[in-house]
C-alpha cells in the first residue's frame, strides 16, 4: 500500500497493550496517518476528544475489566466512525455496533491499513 495511503487523516488509538497500540501507531504513521494517543483507557480518550475530533477511531473493548462499550458510545455520540480491534468474537459486540467493522487481533498491518482506508473513504462518499 501506499505510504502516503492515510495522508491527511487523523486516527485516535485505543489500546491498552502497549505492543499492540504501538505497532498500530507506526502501521498508521508509516502510511500518513496523525495518530492520536495510543491510550489506554477511555478517560484518556475522552480527554483526547475534548480537544480535537479525529476521521476514526481504532477501539479496543477490553481495557483490563472485561468487554466495555462506553468508549465506542462516546466516540459514536461524537459521530466519529470506528474499528474494533479485538479478542473476542462477533456475538460480543452489541447490535447497535453491528455497521461497525471488527478486526481480530492480533491485527495484520495489511488488514488494519485496509479497513481503515476503507473507513476513512466511505467518509469522502458522504
């Protein structure tokens, strides 16, 4: 892919493994991505997003206490649209998420530029 595939765009990553939100960062940064964060918990992102509105966002569900959606709920009230990055499988995800793309990790590079290009261009059809 293209280095410059996410040139201009703004991507907020919540993870909180360290490796795993590390390699997205770069993934993202590599292809021109401005990252914001890694975080690791929502009030991090929450603080984040008071400051500044991202194209998307990259959300882990688990940040240490088991599934959680109030991240995805603050970012989507922000109708700002999201990935899930994940463990768990598709039935853990609430149906008012359904639309949203999940993908497993650990996440391919490949995998994780292509959703969010896909993302990020469904923005540009709107």
């Amino acid at each position: 892919m293209s280095s410059m595939l996410l040139a201009g765009r703004s991507v907020l990553v919540i993870e909180d493994d360290y490796y795993l939100a590390d390699d997205a960062r770069q993934t993202l940064e590599d292809a021109g991505a401005s990252v914001l964060g890694p975080v690791s918990s929502m009030e991090d992102a929450l603080g984040l997003l008071d400051q500044t509105s991202p194209d998307c966002a990259l959300v882990d569900i688990n940040l240490g206490a088991g599934p959680s959606f109030a991240s995805a709920q603050a970012i989507r009230s922000r109708n700002i649209p999201l990935i899930f990055l994940t463990g768990y499988d598709a039935s853990t995800i609430p149906s008012e998420f359904a639309d949203a793309p999940r993908l497993q990790k650990p996440v391919e590079a490949r995998k994780l530029l292509a959703a969010v290009a896909a993302l990020v261009a469904s923005l540009d059809r709107r």
